[in-house]
C-alpha cells in the first residue's frame, strides 16, 4: 500500500486506499478529513493559525485558515460530500512552557483555530490526541478510516 509523508504546511490526499503520514507534530496540527462513503481522506500539517497578508505565496496548508478550506475542496475534487466529512486531528503541543507561560501558547492557538474552521464549515471532530508537552506521529489508513498517534515513549493510540 502506498504512504506519502506530509510535510509542513502540505496537504495531500488519497482515494479508496494509501497511508498518510506527518511526524514532527510539535505545535503543529496534524488533521484529517474522511468521507467514508467515497473512501475519501485527506491530510494537513498546520503550522500557524491565521495567514497575513504579506505570506503570499505560502502554501495554503500551512495555515488554519486557509489549510482547512484547501482540504475541504481537495476531499470535494476526489467525490467526497463535505457533508459526510469527519475531523480528526492531533499535536498543539506546548513545547516551551516557560515561553508562554503568560500568555497562550502557539500549540493552543493552532488547536483552536483548527477547531473554529472545521465548526465554521460543518465539520465535526470525531477523535483527537491534542495538547500536552511532547511531539507526535500521525498515521491516515484512508481504507478503514483508522488514525494512529504515536508520541516517544508510548505506545500507538487510535483516536
């Protein structure tokens, strides 16, 4: 079965069958979206919540913002209904405590934009493995719909 690794700020996608795959998810988000029906999955790697004007050019996933709507119509293109779309996502870790401990940290902020697209666009999040201190490893089986977390030290978690 064919695996494509998602790096930061990419999205990529899969009908019928493959792996998705994103590591490193520090602050970043990993997210999926799965129409079960046309067997439809797509994955980002979110780095930052909102674009600014002055990052034309980025890719689209790298931000909340535009990556969910980048992802809604990737699943859309491959006959997935957006209303039988489902959200999972993982990371939004806070890896520097001391450096935010005034204010939200960059993980919070990437967890709750990614949840504020998916609600603004009817989405809803059906597992998650979000917060706390340390990284992860995501894993897509587009096939079953399955995502995998792994973080060092533990053992893989289905969410």
């Amino acid at each position: 079965m064919a695996e494509v690794f998602v790096n930061m700020g990419q999205i990529s996608s899969f009908k019928t069958q493959g792996i998705l795959t994103t590591v490193g998810l520090g602050s970043c988000i990993g997210v999926t979206l799965y129409d079960d029906v046309a067997k439809v999955g797509v994955m980002g790697h979110i780095f930052l919540p909102r674009s600014r004007e002055k990052d034309v050019g980025a890719p689209p996933g790298k931000y909340a913002d535009t990556g969910i709507p980048a992802m809604i119509n990737e699943a859309v293109k491959l006959g997935a209904k957006q209303s039988r779309l489902k959200a999972k996502m993982a990371g939004g870790a806070n890896l520097f405590p001391n450096l935010s401990a005034n204010s939200t940290s960059i993980g919070q902020q990437n967890i709750d934009a990614v949840t504020e697209h998916l609600k603004k666009h009817g989405i809803a999040i059906v597992g998650k493995d979000v917060a706390g201190g340390y990284g992860r490893k995501m894993r897509f089986f587009v096939d079953t719909g399955i995502v995998t977390v792994t973080a060092i030290g533990k053992d893989a978690v289905e969410i």
